[in-house]
C-alpha cells in the first residue's frame, strides 16, 4: 500500500476558517499549468498495468518535467492528499506555500 501525505492547514481555533477550501485549490491548479485538474482523470499503474479512474472535480493530475511520471493531487474536504516520491513531494511543497499550509504524513511526521 502506498503511503500518503497531506496538504493541509493547523489553526484549532478558527478550523471552520482555516481549512483550504474547494475554491481555493481550483483557483491553485487553475493558475498553474502544470496541474489539470479534471472532472474524470485516469492513470496506468506502472507496476500492473491497470487504468485507475478517480472522478470529480477536485482532483488534479501533474507530471513531473523530470521524469514524466503523473501524479495527483485529490481534494477531499479541506485536505489535499498525495502519495509520497521524490517529485510529488517537491510538488507539494509548492502548493503548501502557495496555500499557506503544511504538509504531514499518515503518523504525523511533518515535511
């Protein structure tokens, strides 16, 4: 099972203010033409070979320029979650900044 990390901001104070909203990561891949973000998006896995459909409009697809690999990025109330490499995480990093947040892992390790 792949492990998966996610965007997301901290502020237990204000949490009805301080998740990303749809909006927000709409407007994010809109303004950056590395990401499509697309209401069907559909991946090969490298390993089996199987055609992976994720639906709806909140997930968002971005090749790596250095190895031309896809990944995705999915929107899932308030919490954008990927799964872990070298790229995506570079990747990640850009799109915390953008949406100032963070990014931690499934146990609570922060990148």
């Amino acid at each position: 099972m792949a492990y998966e990390l996610h965007i997301y901001r901290t502020d237990s104070a204000r949490a009805e203010e301080s998740v990303i909203a749809l909006e927000e990561w709409q407007t994010f891949c809109a303004n950056d033409p590395s990401m499509a973000l697309g209401d069907d998006i559909s991946g090969v896995n490298p390993n089996t070979g199987e055609t992976i459909t994720i639906s709806g409009k909140s997930t968002a697809r971005w090749t790596s320029p250095s190895t031309q690999r896809q990944y995705f990025f999915d929107y899932r109330r308030g919490v954008i979650s990927f799964i872990y490499s070298d790229d995506s995480i570079g990747k990640a990093k850009e799109i915390a900044r953008a949406l100032a947040a963070e990014i931690k892992g499934d146990e609570g390790e922060e990148y």
